[in-house]
C-alpha cells in the first residue's frame, strides 16, 4: 500500500467513527463526547474511560488503545485487521465501546 492509499484509508476509518458517534448521539441516550485532532480520534464515555484511535502513519497503521488494552490495525482483504489475530477493527470497537458505555453500541452500522 502506498502512502496516499494509506491516508485515504486511514482518513475514511477516522471520518466513519466521527459520523457513528454523531448518530449514537442523536439515537441513544449514551452520552459521547468524540474529538477528532488531526489523525486520532477520542471518544470519551460517561464513566470518564477513553478510546483513542490513532494513525501510525510510518508503519501505515491504525492503533485502537481501550480498556481492554492497545490494538493495532492493518488494512488487508479489504478491511482493518488486528495484527496479532483479535479480529476486524469494527467488531472490535463495538465490543469495547459497549462494555466501556454499559450498552451496545454499533459504529459500523450506516
């Protein structure tokens, strides 16, 4: 992959959690509060726990850091997958997101 598919990528990943925390805004009752500087993305639960997903540009990467622990993300066969065989990069910030809020929460969902 080169550097400008990996921004691309990378930009579309960071620009679908922004829109998926704005509807789970305005369609639950969970209060987000998402920021978004430059490549990283933070989303901070009512309990006062974080996710931050980040670009690792260099190594052409996406990190995902919960309270679960930090995950890192290639794009391969079409989707961002953990580089140590947790899974695609959705599933899992579905899952942490939900145990971080107490609720399901879907950021995949269009």
């Amino acid at each position: 992959m080169t550097d400008l598919e990996y921004a691309d990528r990378a930009d579309a990943l960071l620009l679908q959690v922004e829109q998926a925390c704005d509807r789970i805004l305005e369609t639950t009752d969970v209060d987000l509060d998402a920021q978004r500087v430059g490549g990283m993305v933070t989303i901070v639960f009512p309990n006062g726990s974080q996710l931050v997903i980040n670009e690792q540009k260099p190594l052409h990467e996406i990190w995902l850091a919960a309270s679960a622990g930090g995950f890192h993300f290639k794009f391969e066969q079409g989707q961002w997958q953990d580089t140590k065989g947790s899974g695609e990069f959705f599933a899992l910030l579905n899952r942490f997101a939900s145990e971080q809020a107490g609720t399901a929460l879907d950021f995949a969902a269009a």
